[in-house]
C-alpha cells in the first residue's frame, strides 16, 4: 500500500470512528443497547475508537518503513483532530435532533 493510500485510509477510518459513537445507541457499536446513552459513554467510545484508529495508523507507518517517534505535541494535535471530525455527528445527535418530545409537554 503507498503512504497516499494509508494516508486516506487512516483519516476515513477516523472519520468513521469519531462519528460512530453519536450515531447509534449500543455500547462500543456491538454492546448492549442503552437508549439514551449517556454522554459520557459516548465520550469514553470516541476516545477508545480514537485510540484505535491511531493503533491503526501506527501500524500502517510500521509497515511501510520507520515509525517516526511521537511527542506529547502529536497527542494533541490528533485529540483536536478527532474532536472536530466528531462535530457532524454530535450536531446531528444534540442539536439536529432537539429535544426528546416528553420535554416539550
């Protein structure tokens, strides 16, 4: 696979990732269903699934040549990155949706 390739590959799959906790309502995709899920769950799968996808990443870099080492400044920088990929699917869930209709009585 060329680095373009993993590239796109890399951000689709955080794409994906950022979005799936906001789009459904089982724990970790597979898990119970909980509805309404709490937002911190979905907190918590956002950071696993981020830390998936830099699993990912990781290994497709491995596979193509060096690693390159990482400071705290990378952790950073992909932490903003997944919180704003994220952004579609939490307007879609908290303020696309509004509120349940029980509120509204």
């Amino acid at each position: 696979m060329s680095a373009g390739a993993a590239t796109w590959l890399v951000v689709l799959a955080a794409l994906l990732a950022a979005n799936l906790p906001f789009v459904n309502e089982r724990l970790f995709v597979v898990g119970p269903r909980r509805a309404p899920k709490a937002f911190g769950w979905r907190l918590l799968e956002l950071a696993v699934a981020g830390g998936l996808t830099l699993l990912l990443g990781s290994a497709l870099e491995s596979s193509l040549g060096q690693r390159a080492p990482q400071g705290w400044e990378f952790y950073a920088a992909w932490t903003c990155l997944m919180l704003t990929l994220a952004s579609p699917g939490f307007v879609w869930r908290y303020l696309r949706r509004g509120a349940p209709a029980a509120a509204h009585e």
